[in-house]
C-alpha cells in the first residue's frame, strides 16, 4: 500500500516520501508508536517507495511513492520481493539472534533485484539481548544500498545502544475523522457506523477493524440461526423467541484487554441500530436462499462460504415466501427509521417469515 493510501500520520507519510525523493534517508529507523495503528504498513509503504519501479512523484512537495501495481509494488505487498524483509517474533516470542544474523549476512550484498535491501523488524523489542547486539554492529557500519526499520510500540525495551543509532519517527494515535475515511473507503463499512467505530477504537486502526469484523460475524450468525429455525414455519410462541433474539445483545467473551478502554456498556450498538443490521443481514440471506433455489453457483451468493446452510433453508422457503419476507423486512426497516420500538418492529416481522 503506498504512502497515499495510509490511513492516518500525514506529516510522517510527507516527511518519509520526501526523504526517500531526496535520498536523504537515514540508513536505520526507529518507527515507534501505539499499536495498531500502522507503523509497520508505513514501513512497507517505504519499502515500496523506495524499489517501486513506477514512482509517482510531485515536485511541489518533493516526494517520493510507490504506484501500488508495478511488480515490485505487487511483489513486496506479498511479502515475495526478495530484497525487501519482515522479521516478526518467533512462537515464544523472541527474535532470535540466528534470524538477525542471518538477515545482517544479506545485508551486505547489494539488493538482488530492487534498489533498496530493507529489513524491518516488527515488535524489535522482542529481539533478544544477544540479537541487538548482533544489529547493533550493523546499526553502527551501515551499508549504503540497505535500510533497517525497528517497528515498535516498546522504544524503551531497546538497548539505548541501539535506539541511539536509529532516528525516531513517532506516530501518534490516529484522528477520529481519518479512520472513519479509512474504514469506508478501504473496508466498505458504511459511513454511519464507520464513524461510531472510529469514535470507540480510540485512535487505534486495528481496534476499530477488529471490532467492525467480529459484530458483523455475529449479526450474520444471529440473522442465519433466526432464518434457519423459521424454516418449518413455527408456531408464534417460538417465533416470540425468535424476536427477542433479534434485539438482544450477545455476550462477547474474551475481549476483556480493549474493553477497558472503551467507554461504559461497550461498542455494543443500541437496540434500534442492532436490529437493523440483522434484518439486513437477513435480507441478504433471503436473496441468497433465492439464489440457491435458482441454482446459483457458491462464488455468486453474498454468503458463498455458508453454501450448506443455505441448501438446508432453501426448501423451505419457496420463491413466495422468500418475496413475501423481502417485503416484510423491508417494511420493517422503514417502521425502526420511524422511531417505532424496536421490540415491536422484531415481534411484527417475526410473524411475517
Ligand atoms: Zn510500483
């Protein structure tokens, strides 16, 4: 991803491509920073600028980025470009001093197909003392075709040694407004609730796409295990059930860490909203189970990757009532845009499907 598209830290992206246009980079640097918030995609980003063999440059800002598409852009996304190099902790959480070496051995040879070697070293507080050791001669007799950037949200678990070769580039938490942008625009969350998720993620990237991911997981599990018990068109005690299933909240587990961070009651969304999502999520099922019953191959439904279940529900859902309940879910969307209660709303459509 080139510099451009980086969600966030303005002034490090202009400060980085001016310096790669210039050639004034220093031989090692240190990115440090919060986690998740894209220290090490930058990291990529300058690897990229710097081997591109498309670069976009801009005189009036003197500055330097990759296209994104030529081979050695598509190549080093990929992790396949063979001067560019990731070292991340190892199962017990330590880099080793073998690896480093091993990395310092190539180092010294000139890049093999791009301009630029780079190392970057990912939580590089996790190397081992005996492994910034082996870095720190490096550090001290750079080579001039390689770069070496420490990515760390930890500066002060490094050898002083070693900090004190490498300038420090700081990126700071990312701005409300930018990553609501960023999650639009590069993960099609829809605007309303890329915003809410960039106001509960605290200026972490990562926090607020992670817990994006795990609520739209649960309103589609929720919309499909509701779908799959009207099946035999129960009778309306269960279908009772059914609807306050659809407003209520699950539980989340083991997500104890980034809750202490959030504000009280959580990310969960409010009542209205939350019904909302599933009713959508059970349209775009219903659509699917359409599909299946037309024999829609798996790549053509929205949900390919519950083709099975949707084989099960189909048959029980012909082609009226899959429009009936279209239309009723459609009905009830417009009645929760109208500020009707949202247990009503479930309980209405619920007798519907
Ligand atoms: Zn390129």
């Amino acid at each position: 991803m080139p510099f451009r598209d980086i969600v966030g830290h303005s002034q490090v992206r202009a400060l980085l491509a001016r310096a790669v246009r210039q050639e004034t980079l220093p031989p090692s640097l240190l990115f440090a920073g919060p986690d998740g918030i894209g220290k090490r995609m930058t990291a990529m980003a300058l690897a990229q600028a710097l081997n591109c063999l498309e670069p976009v440059e801009e005189s009036a800002s003197e500055s330097r980025d990759a296209c994104g598409r030529c081979r050695a852009c598509t190549r080093i996304e990929r992790g396949l470009h063979s001067d560019v190099r990731v070292l991340m902790p190892n199962d017990r959480g330590a880099i080793a001093v073998d690896t480093v070496r091993e990395v310092i051995d190539s180092a010294n040879y000139r890049p093999f197909e791009g301009r630029r070697r780079v190392i970057i070293v990912d939580e590089a507080e996790a190397m081992t003392e005996a492994a910034q050791n082996a870095l720190l001669k490096t550090l001290e007799e750079p080579t001039p075709s390689s770069v070496f950037v420490l990515v760390t949200s930890r500066p002060d678990m490094l050898r002083p040694t070693v900090r004190s070769r490498c300038p420090r580039v700081r990126f700071g938490l990312i701005d409300t407004e930018d990553m609501a942008r960023g999650l639009t625009k590069w993960h099609g969350i829809p605007e309303p609730r890329a915003r809410r998720a960039a106001a509960m993620a605290g200026g972490c990237f990562a926090r607020a796409l992670g817990d994006e991911s795990d609520e739209a997981t649960e309103t589609r599990a929720v919309a499909a295990d509701v779908l799959r018990r009207l099946v035999r068109a129960p009778a309306p005690r269960l279908r009772l059930e059914l609807a306050q299933r659809l407003v209520a909240r699950a539980e989340r587990q083991g997500r104890a860490p980034s809750r202490a961070l959030r504000p009280p009651g959580g990310s969960a969304a409010p009542e209205r909203e939350l019904l909302g999502r599933r009713l959508e999520a059970l349209s775009v099922l219903l659509r699917d189970v359409g599909a299946v019953a037309s024999h829609a191959t798996p790549q053509r439904l929205a949900n390919g990757d519950m083709a099975a279940l949707l084989e099960e529900i189909a048959p029980g859902f012909d082609v009226h009532r899959v429009v009936r309940a279209y239309g009723a879910i459609d009905q009830a969307l417009v009645a929760l845009d109208r500020n009707v209660s949202p247990k009503t709303v479930a309980d209405w459509v619920l007798m519907q499907l």
